[in-house]
C-alpha cells in the first residue's frame, strides 16, 4: 500500500476524508503500491468524475474502508 504522508487542506483527498498515517490500497479496485498507481488511477477520470479507495486506516484501531475521491474539476 501506499502510506499518506500528508493531505493538503481542501485538496480531493482532504474532501475525500483520507488522513495522515492512511494506508491506499486500492483505488479503482485496483492494488496501489506507489505514488504513480494511484496518481495513474486519479488521472484517467475526467474532472469531477469519482473513484473508491480502499485504505487501511491504523489510527482507527486498524480498521479498513472505502472513501470516494472526486477527480478536482480544476485542472
């Protein structure tokens, strides 16, 4: 999975609920490992189209779940 480092406030992921300390492991239901898996996933949306992303969330007593990330419409 790809651990999150950091959310920009107000940025997709930041509206999609996605925190500090997250692990993507999906999106699209597909496996995201790096960066580019899931900035490959984000970039075949087209603006303001939405995507599922499975994290793992440790902060949450390790809990997994789904989020849904809208593709900003702003280029």
């Amino acid at each position: 999975g790809l651990l999150v480092t950091d959310v920009v406030p107000g940025s997709p992921a930041d509206r999609a609920g996605l925190r500090q300390g997250d692990v993507v492991i999906e999106a699209g239901k597909k496996p995201v490992t790096d960066a580019s898996g899931l900035y490959g996933a984000l970039a075949q949306l087209k603006p303001g189209e939405r995507i599922l992303v499975y994290i793992h969330r440790p902060s949450a007593g390790g809990r997994n779940e789904y989020l849904v990330m809208e593709r900003s419409r702003q280029p």
